[in-house]
C-alpha cells in the first residue's frame, strides 16, 4: 500500500453511480427477467473502463471499479454466498438505525422511500442465514477482477482497490447456535474474496458501516453490550483476514445514513479504539460532513499506530455541495499535523451510489467535480506540507 512519501495522494470509497443502460440490464438481472446475459457481461466491462478512467482524468490516484456490477449489499450477499434468504422482518424485528428514525420518523419514512432507496433496482430485504454458509461468487469476483484490469491497462493510476463487505455486514442468523459461531462461519466464506482480490495484485478494502451501526440500532442495549457485539465482529473479520498482510488492507467504515439529522451517529472517540483493531494498513472514516469534521481532534491523544495511514474523508456524500479546494486543503493538514503528512490520503466520506440506483443521491457530474475539488485541495495542501 503506497503512503503519501512525497504529496498527498487522493482516493474514494468505493461505489459510484452506474449507467442508465446498464442499470436497465442489472435491474431485469436481479429481479429474475429476461435479459442478455452477454449485454450484460460487456456493459458491466465496459462501464468500469469508463468509471476507472473518469478517476484518473479527475485526479484520483487510488481507483476502484466503482462497483459498477453491484446491484447492492443485499443482492451481493445473494449472489455471492450460500446459506442465505431475503425476508421481510417481523415488526419490530427491524433494529436498523432505530433510535434515529425515532427520532425524526417523519423525515425518514420520505428519505427512505424516495432519497436514500428512490430509485433502488434491487428490493432491500434483509438476507437471512437460514443454513451452512458457504461462498458461491467465484465466478463474479473473477469478472471484476478481469474488469477492473482491463480497465486499468494503458492507464496511470497509483494504485487500485477492490471493496467487499466485512462479515457483519451479510445479513442476521436464524441457524447457527451462537452469532459467534454465524460471524466465523461467514468469514471464512468470505475470505476466499478477500485472498482472490489481494492474489490479484489489487488493494483489498472492507466496508462495515455496521460497526458503527451498532451504538443505535437497539436502544435497549447498554453501551457496553453494543461494544461487545462489534468486537466480536472485529473478531471474525480479523480471523478471516488472517495471513493477509495489513498493508493490502484498508478498512472503511460510515454511518449508513447519508443525508439526514444523524444525531444518533456513533461519536469517533467511542470506537476509534475498535476500528484500530482491525488488521488493516489504513482506515477510512468519515470526517466532512457537518455531524464528524470536528472529529480530527481525537488524533490529538490517539496514537495513529506505526507505519498505519488515515484517510479521512475530505469531500462528503451527504451534500450536493462542491467542497472549496480550500477547504480541502484544511482539512488534510489537520491530520497531516496530527499524524504526519505521509499517513495520510485524501478521501471521500463514503461511497457515492451503495445501492445501484436510477436516482443517486449526489448527481455523478457534482461527484466528478468533488473530486476535481478534492485533488486540488491535495495539491494545495502538498505545497503547505513539503515547501
């Protein structure tokens, strides 16, 4: 994994908006109609070329596919593991963000249904672990791996990731004895694609909105419980991850929730502790956005452990507004002074479009131009810490 040695290199977080044609393909895919399996195949190929040379015309230097052959965590988990069943919840058994929506049920029942999942192709029913485990997504994660190197031939970028979800992000357990036992059992699935994207020469990242997820989504847990079942998730995701060096690995983890009050966000210095845990080379956060900016001081008495790197997000998705390159720059030198200028990379606060959709929240012309944006903050903030 390449450090900031000599300028503030720039990333994202992963997922991007797909195209409408090929949204049109994926959506008669997900949803069991007919469709051009062969259509499909080299729209998914020819999307990622786009996605990965619209980064680098747009100044990121770590690039990914944009998970452009992704409907979304739901049906990924469909496709890519055995054991697993969509089911509606029960009332109540829904715990997802619970406090918040709570709080602002109003608001959220409107952003559910027409902001956040307007537009969704793939339905969002929770996956359910209804029997033994076992991963079946060889054949998809050998064509993103093909992709994503088609892709980059002839093209200059610094490096490349390749995100896939943490165990705890899959789905809930009505099968095994224990969700110990169901957390192991799905990590070990999983880290055949972990080692299948490192194998490929690729940066490995994990995404876990779930760890932070955790501290709202039941109330009725003491904070104490709810620490306990994300170290069990830090747990099984260490374990699958075993024997891939730290530096392949980069972890990302969010709030879930994009636009909204977001009061009930996990606070960073609550997990900053969790997150380091992880046996990762760097770890992405969010940092723009108006609930966790003020944030970069929990660096001043955490220790950043040696040879790690942060990469906090400078640019936010939960806003269509351009982040002035300014701004940017202020944001990285705060962590450069905290942590050193080369442990750190400039990011996004999440992904742009998780869920495949007709109708992402930041249009992709304003993603472009935050990423515009975010790599002349980097230069600017180059000048400030190396001249």
């Amino acid at each position: 994994m390449k450090h900031s040695t000599d300028r503030i290199l720039t990333t994202h977080c992963g997922s991007l908006a797909r195209p409408k044609d090929l949204l049109d393909l994926m959506k008669a895919k997900v949803n069991g109609e007919p469709y051009d399996k062969n259509a499909y195949a080299s729209r998914v190929q020819s999307a990622v070329a786009e996605i990965v040379r619209n980064q680098i015309e747009n100044g990121i230097d770590v690039v990914t596919d944009g998970e452009q052959g992704k409907p979304g965590f739901f049906a990924y988990v469909r496709e890519r593991l055995a054991g697993f069943e969509a089911k509606a919840p029960q009332a109540g058994g829904w715990k997802q963000w619970a406090a918040e929506v709570a709080a602002f049920p109003e608001y959220y029942e409107n952003y559910f249904s027409r902001r956040m999942m307007g537009g969704s192709i793939a339905p969002r029913t929770p996956m359910v672990c209804t029997g033994p485990v076992s991963y079946r997504g060889q054949e998809a994660i050998r064509k993103d791996i093909e992709n994503l190197k088609a892709a980059l031939g002839g093209l200059k970028a610094e490096e490349a990731f390749m995100p896939a979800v943490a165990p705890s992000g899959v789905g809930t357990n009505e099968f095994y004895r224990s969700d110990e036992e169901f957390l192991r059992a799905v990590g070990e699935a999983l880290r055949e694609e972990y080692q299948a994207i490192v194998d490929a020469g690729f940066i490995l990242q994990i995404d876990d909105p779930w760890l932070t997820e955790v501290h709202s989504q039941d109330p009725s847990l003491s904070f104490s419980e709810r620490r306990k079942i994300a170290e069990r998730s830090i747990d099984a995701l260490n374990h699958a991850l075993r024997g891939i060096p730290a530096e392949k690995i980069r972890f990302h983890t969010c709030y879930g929730i994009n636009e909204g009050p977001r009061v009930h966000d996990a606070p960073l210095k609550d997990i900053v502790d969790l997150i380091l845990k992880v046996n990762a080379g760097a770890y992405a956060f969010e940092a723009a956005n108006a609930r966790h900016e003020h944030e970069y001081h929990v660096w001043e008495t955490v220790k950043l452990p040696e040879g790690k790197v942060l990469i906090p997000g400078v640019i936010t998705h939960a806003s269509n507004i351009v982040e002035h390159p300014e701004l940017v720059a202020e944001r990285i030198t705060r962590y450069a002074k905290l942590v050193g200028r080369e442990n750190v990379i400039a990011g996004s606060d999440c992904g742009f479009s998780s869920q495949a959709t007709y109708n992402p929240e930041v249009h992709p012309k304003v993603v472009w131009a935050k990423f515009q944006a975010m790599a002349e903050g980097a230069l600017l903030a180059t000048k400030q810490l190396w001249h």
